[in-house]
C-alpha cells in the first residue's frame, strides 16, 4: 500500500532538517579553508619594468628609483652647456619604457643592473697619441675628419699648439642609450658698418686715413641647437634682433683703386651674408670667447672670391686651420688674405689685378659651413677688414 500524500510530506519533512544542517556544516568547513587559504597564499608583488627598444633591461622595485637613475644619466649631457641657454628638452632617442609587472619567481633585480647597462659604452671613444712632427690639420687630412669636428671634439686643445703625447679624441663614444638636448641660446653679434670712402691723389697707393672711425652695430642672433649626446648636432639661427645700429666710417684712400662694399650683401670681394666680424666674439653653443682675425661672410659653395687690390700672390694653397688659401701682397705693407676656399685659381709669384677671380667660396680647413674668412694685415698686424671694404 501507498503512504498518502501527508505522510510523504511529513517524512521529506523529517529528512530535510538533517540534510540541511549538514550542508550549513561542510558550507562553513568550505569558506573557512579558503579564508585560511586566502590569508596564508602571499599576495602576487608588483616591479617596474625598464625595456629599452624592445629589449628588457632589469625588473625592479620602486618605480621613482628607476625614473632618478634615468634622470641622472640625462643631465651629464647639458654639462657643457652654455649657462645663458634655455634648455628646452632633454629626452632619449631609445624607445624607453617603463611598465608594471610581476617579477618572475618575486624576485626584483637591483639599480646597479640598470647602472652597469647606462653607463658601459656601445661603442667606446678612439683616440690618437700625437706624433713628433704632428699638425692638427695634418692628423686631420691623414684620419679623413674636418678641422672643426676634430676641434669640437677636443675643445681643450690649442689647434695651433699640440705636443707629443698629447691624445686627440676621434670619435667620441656611442652610448648604450641615446640622448638628443634641444636648446635655445641668444647671443650678442656684430652688425658690420658701411664706409664712406674719399678719393685722396695726395696718399700713396693703398694707403688710407680714417677721417671717422665707423662703429659697429650690434644684433640679438637666437639660435635652435640640438645636440646629440653632448655634440651639436643641428643649429639654426631663428631670430635676429637688431640692437644698436651701426655708424658709417669715413675714409680718405689713395687714388689707387681697390674693391669696396656697395651694399649689404656685396663685400666687393665676394657677396654673401655677413655672419662674423672682427675681434672677441663668443661662440654660440660653448659661450667661450675667441679673437677673430678677420671677417666671415656665408655664401654658397663656388662664389667667386675677387683680389681686392692689385698685388702679388704670396700664398696660394694649404694653410691649415685656414684650408684653402690665398694671400695677396699688395706693397706699402698691405697684405689681404682669404681663407676655407673651394678652389684656387692663382699661383705663388703671380701678380693680379684689383677683381681678378682668386677663388672660390667654400669650407676647406676649420670650418662648420660655407664662407669666406677675410683677412686685412697692415705690417704684419690685424686691422678690421671693414675698415678697408
């Protein structure tokens, strides 16, 4: 016989009760092994990961102790710099990155991991020990390296006063980790002054009296740098702002005819862009002060350079630091020279006529771009070419 509808009821009932406690039992044995679990299993620890181009370089604990090693890897290359300069980024040229991770068996790597990989070298620095005998430009010719880059790299070294032993950098050493600094530096320039000349048939030839000494002017020049781990790299000039004008001299000349400026960009001699004047001048990127002997003026490759005066060639060819020379003597003491020519187009012994073409502009010996260096001696001292153009 089947048991009826309520005594089925009454007897699930019966059972349910010893179920359910004993479910609310393994429940609780359940959350409370886990809790243990939980309490006991150590939390998973968090690194910071330095990966540069895709390679990873170490793992390690504290993110702010990686960003400072960085740092401070950065500021040994704005050392140099003048102090007048805006530094507008300092930043690597390496993909850099830093992310967080979990250290493979919790186990972080220290600094000195990252310091040993920054500071070894991918390529170390070449030298070269100076041989009796020895001329920078000749150590220049001999290793294929321009006049200016070899002094760039060397700016303790006197160009024109080098011993033996003394060590010539090369080529300077190649970072594990690239670093590009873009500045900003003004700095105060010369404006050049016109003349105005006075025919004199009572001076002899080539001779001159200054009636007004002509003054000159004076230009804020703002220059872009960049510079590619401590060595410029790219500059610009962006701004020019002029100060204070300059003042026209006054001369009386010989009735001897010589080339004379007839404007702002034709120096008689040569045209161009006037870029340097005579005396102290401060280079823009070093802030180092340094005498210049002549005028520079920027023309492209190949401008026809001129004699100024009739005379004699007393140098045509290498001069070193010059490159490219020419000197022409013109009597009574005279003696004008150009110098980082392309080409020369004169001899030694060879008499030439006022505007006769010498040469041509160019970059030869130390250099950093295309110009004419010109020189004006009066017995054998350096006089202001403006006075004489």
């Amino acid at each position: 016989m089947y048991p009826s509808g309520i005594a089925c009821m009454n007897m699930i009932e019966k059972l349910s009760k010893p179920v359910v406690i004993i479910t609310t039992i393994i429940f609780g044995l359940v959350i409370s092994v886990t809790t243990v679990l939980n309490v006991n299993t150590p939390k998973p620890l968090v690194g910071y990961q330095l990966s540069i181009n895709g390679e990873i370089w170490a793992v390690v604990e504290k993110r702010e102790e990686l960003e400072y090693t960085l740092d401070t890897y950065k500021q040994q290359f704005v050392t140099n710099i003048d102090e007048e300069a805006h530094i507008k980024s300092v930043e690597f040229t390496d993909e850099v990155i830093i992310e967080e991770v979990e250290p493979a068996n919790n186990v972080y790597n220290p600094i000195d991991v990252v310091l040993d990989r920054l500071y070894q070298n991918e390529e170390e620095a070449k030298y070269y020990t100076v041989q009796s005998g020895d001329s920078l430009w000749a150590i220049a010719v001999e290793n294929d390296i321009s006049i200016s880059t070899l002094v760039m790299y060397n700016p303790d070294v006197q160009p024109e006063r080098i011993w033996p032993g003394n060590k010539l950098m090369m080529e300077p050493a190649v970072p594990s980790l690239g670093v590009l600094v873009k500045l900003e530096n003004t700095v105060i320039e010369s404006i050049p002054f016109l003349t105005d000349v006075i025919q004199d048939n009572t001076l002899f030839r080539n001779q001159r009296v200054i009636v007004k000494q002509g003054i000159e002017g004076e230009k804020a020049v703002t220059y872009d740098i960049q510079m590619l781990n401590g060595y410029p790299h790219q500059t610009n000039v962006i701004d020019e702002v002029e100060l204070v004008a300059p003042s026209t001299a006054v001369v009386r000349m010989g009735t001897r005819t010589t080339l004379a400026r007839t404007s702002s960009t034709n120096f008689g001699v040569t045209t161009g862009r006037f870029t340097s004047g005579f005396g102290n001048r401060r280079d823009p990127i070093s802030g180092r002060q340094a005498f210049h002997t002549g005028i520079d003026i920027a023309a492209p490759r190949g401008t026809p350079v001129y004699a100024y005066a009739n005379g004699r060639v007393v140098t045509a060819g290498w001069t070193g630091m010059g490159g490219n020379g020419v000197v022409i003597d013109h009597g009574n003491g005279l003696r004008t020279g150009y110098f980082h020519l392309s080409s020369i187009n004169v001899s030694v012994g060879q008499t030439v006529n006022i505007g006769q073409k010498i040469g041509g502009v160019g970059s030869t010996g130390y250099s950093t771009g295309n110009h004419l260096h010109f020189e004006v001696s009066v017995n054998g001292k350096f006089v202001n070419p403006l006075n004489y153009i």
